[in-house]
C-alpha cells in the first residue's frame, strides 16, 4: 500500500504545524506501532494530528481494520458504533481527555518515539482496512467496511486523474474521520511518496502560505473555496498563491458554478470537481488533462463502470468497479438492498452529456423535486439563484402541494436585505424555465451543515 515506506527515504513525508515525519521516521514511527496492535479491529480518536494520521497508516501496515471516531461525537453515536464494531483498544493522542462513553475500551496512546524496524508482510487486498461509519441521516450510521482493494485502487486511479506524482506537495484542512481527508488527503500522498501538509484548521491565509511555499495542490470542500471566493479578488496573496497551484480540488458536495467563475477570474485557475462517496470512494474526476466543465464531476475514473438508471430526463448513478466496499458491518439486509445485479445503487440522480461528463442534480430522496409533472434536480436551481446578488447561500427543496404535486421551496441566506420572492422566482425563471421557478422563501441567517460542510437538508423541515 506505501511502497515508500518499505525502503524510506530522508524526505518529508507529511506536516501538521511545525511536526513533521519524514518517510524513514514515519516507518519507523508507524512501524514500531504496527508490531503492538491486537489482530482485531483498534478505534482511532481522529483529530486533526499527526498522531492520528500515524495510528491509521500503523493499522494498515499490521492488516488491522481501524476506526476513526469524529471527536465531535455525540453519546448516542459513539455508543452505537462502539457496540457495532466492538474495537479492542482505541488509538489517542496523548493528554486529549476522552468522552465517558470510551471508559470501556482501553486507552493506548500513539508513540511517536519508534524505531525502524522491518515492517510487517503485507494483508491481502480484500482484506478490511477502515470501518467508516456513514452519517446516518435515515437511521444510526452504518459500518462501511473498506477493503485494502478499495482504497489502493481509487488512488492509483486518481494517480492517472490527476496526474498526481512523488513531485506534488499537497496542502489541506480537512477532517480525518471521513474519505475525503484520511484516505485521499492523507494516505494519498503517502501512497504516491509525495508529501502532505495539514492545517489543522482552515484558514485562506494558510492556504496562501503553504501553496507559495511549494505545496502544489489543494483539496478542500465547497465551504472552504467558497470562503475562497469571498477573498481571492481582493487578497492579492491569496490570488497570487492560488494562480501558481498544479491542481485545486473540491468534494463532498457540489461547489456553485458562481464560485467556480470568481475563482477563475481571478486566478486563472479552474478547480476540479470529483465524485465519490463513503462506500465507493471515488467514482468520477474531471481529468488534469481533460476539459474543464464547472458543474461536472467529470468522467468516471479508470476501473469504475458507471450508468444512469431511470428515464431519458435523468437517473439514478450506479457503479461497480474495485474501488467499492465490501459490506455494511452486521448489516446483510442493508448490504444486499443496496446492490442491484452487482451495481452500487448510490441515490444520487445525475445527466450525462455527449462527451461522458456527470453532472450530478442531487440525491434521489432529497433533491428530486417532483413538480407539476416535471422531474427538477435542486442543484440546478441553487446555482441559478446564488447568481442572484441577494444570495449568499441557498438550499432548494420540495415540500407537499396539493397542486403541484410539490412545490419548490429556497431556504435562503441573504447577502444583505432579504430578496423579495417574486423576485427570485422571476431571476430563476428568466435563467432556468418557469417550472423551475421557487414558490416558496425562507431565510436564515445560516444553513444547517455537517462536517464536511454538506448542507442537511433533512434538518430543514425540522
């Protein structure tokens, strides 16, 4: 899986702040960890530490399936994914106080004083390497068991991608406890024997700092580039910074078309959209090399078959390929629903256009608005209105009409005094279609957001 470990050299490998471990300090480190663990599943206290990115590649390096545990956890959840994955020990930095709900399983806090030593023999690629718990939005969160495969497949994909190689210095702020910041933001780098720098915490100024300091791509979500956006045609080093990147990534959730433009006219530079999601890492990129269409996902990666299940209008995006995950942890029930002939039914609803370009229109449950007989994905009218310069944010969903089937709904964060609704209806539907246009306006002063800056639409209703 780091085959920049098995002969480590003096080059730094990954930096959180002013700690850093260089290759042959991170197998040594990682690897005196490794010969320690039990063979069973080790819980991961995940905050955004070198610790916890040295405990996951010291669980991988012995074959154990790790953890990771959002350290916001609430009681209930880590209750239920105690009881669901029944850890042997969990993995903590040392002097961070643990919750009450952990007094059960024993604390074992991560050395980073090891020596080198000869790593273990490599587990065999079906073998379970994360157990991530999804976020549970119809229910408790389940187990997503990731194999070695999974992991190893969808970054050597996007080694093709993104022409990512030993050369890149990556720089992010994200969280890791979920896909986006341990697998791709960490273990990714780690994988192609590059190197990566962690924040800690977003800042745009740390951005700058460490993209003119030669860091050369960025991964981040949509509240972070959108904050970008905020600043970059003002902030002359922020733009500056940006401009001389090889690659700006977003993910976890879809990035306004209206960002994407302030950001390029700025910059110059367009970021690049992939897809993917907890069960099957990623499926789709825009590639280096390819054309950039804002809006898109891109192409499916090498490996990933991928269709669009539904009518001519739009579909259901399923896939199959060796980046997906093996089963939902003591879940054969959720496991074998979620499957179709083979096929990862993912419940988001997508186009595709003549070129093969995904353009993903929102999840299936959530974001398909049935309206007056027509099929509308709310993504599309969330752009349009973030075009509107009364609009800071916006989430777009359906509720009950007895006309209409569903009438179209905008929860809206205004940029300063709240937009009438004739006058968002008549924007949406001068740029859309009348369809398409909201019945209904709501303001908030923010929208309800989980970790990785998802807005939880669920939470709007209620």
């Amino acid at each position: 899986m780091f085959p920049a470990l098995t002969n480590p050299s003096g080059k730094e490998a990954i930096r959180f702040g002013d700690r850093a471990l260089t290759y042959e300090r991170l197998a040594g480190v990682a690897g005196a960890i490794a010969a320690e663990l039990p063979g069973d599943r080790v819980a991961v206290w995940a905050t955004p530490t070198l610790h916890t990115s040295v405990a996951v590649v010291a669980a991988l390096l012995a074959g154990v399936p790790a953890v990771p545990l959002n350290p916001k956890i609430g009681e209930r959840e880590l209750g239920h994914i105690l009881a669901d994955s029944e850890p042997s020990i969990v993995l903590v930095e040392p002097g961070v106080t643990l919750p009450d709900g952990l007094a059960a399983v024993p604390r074992v806090d991560i050395d980073l004083t090891g020596d080198l030593r000869e790593l273990p023999a490599e587990a065999d690629d079906e073998a379970p390497a994360l157990i991530v718990y999804t976020s549970g939005t119809t229910g408790p969160p389940k187990g997503v068991v990731l194999p070695r495969r999974a992991i190893t497949s969808t970054l050597d994909a996007l080694e093709d991608a993104w022409q990512w190689t030993a050369d890149d210095v990556l720089v992010h702020a994200l969280p890791l406890f979920h896909v986006h910041g341990l697998i791709l933001g960490i273990l990714g780098p780690l994988r192609r024997g590059g190197s990566v720098r962690h924040l800690g915490r977003f800042t745009t100024e740390g951005i700058a700092r460490e993209l003119a300091g030669g860091a050369t791509m960025m991964f981040g979500v949509p509240t972070m580039y959108h904050r970008i956006a905020g600043e970059v045609a003002s902030n002359t080093a922020l733009a500056d910074a940006l401009r001389g990147a090889r690659l700006l990534v977003s993910g976890s959730a879809a990035l306004p078309v209206h960002d994407h433009e302030l950001i390029t006219e700025a910059t110059g530079q367009q970021v690049v959209e992939r897809y993917g999601m907890t069960e099957t890492l990623m499926n789709t990129s825009v590639r280096a090399d390819g054309e950039r269409k804002p809006g898109t996902v891109g192409v499916p990666l090498p490996g990933v078959e991928l269709r669009l299940v539904g009518d001519a209008e739009l579909g259901e995006i399923q896939v199959r390929g060796p980046n997906l995950f093996t089963e939902y942890l003591n879940r054969p029930d959720a496991t074998a629903e979620a499957f179709e002939d083979g096929w990862f039914r993912t419940g988001d609803m997508a186009t595709r256009d003549a070129d093969g370009y995904v353009k993903i229109v929102g999840r299936k449950a959530t974001d398909l608005i049935k309206s007056g007989g027509y099929k509308i994905g709310a993504g599309e009218i969330e752009n349009a209105l973030l075009e509107h310069p009364g609009v800071a944010e916006v989430a777009v969903t359906g509720e009950p009409d007895p006309d209409l089937g569903e009438r179209i709904v905008a929860w809206v964060v205004p940029s300063g005094a709240e937009p009438p609704l004739e006058e968002l209806a008549s924007h949406v539907a001068r740029l859309l279609s009348p369809h398409k246009r909201p019945r209904v306006v709501r303001y908030l002063t923010e929208l309800p957001r989980n970790d990785m800056g998802k807005v939880m639409k669920r939470a709007l209703h209620a």
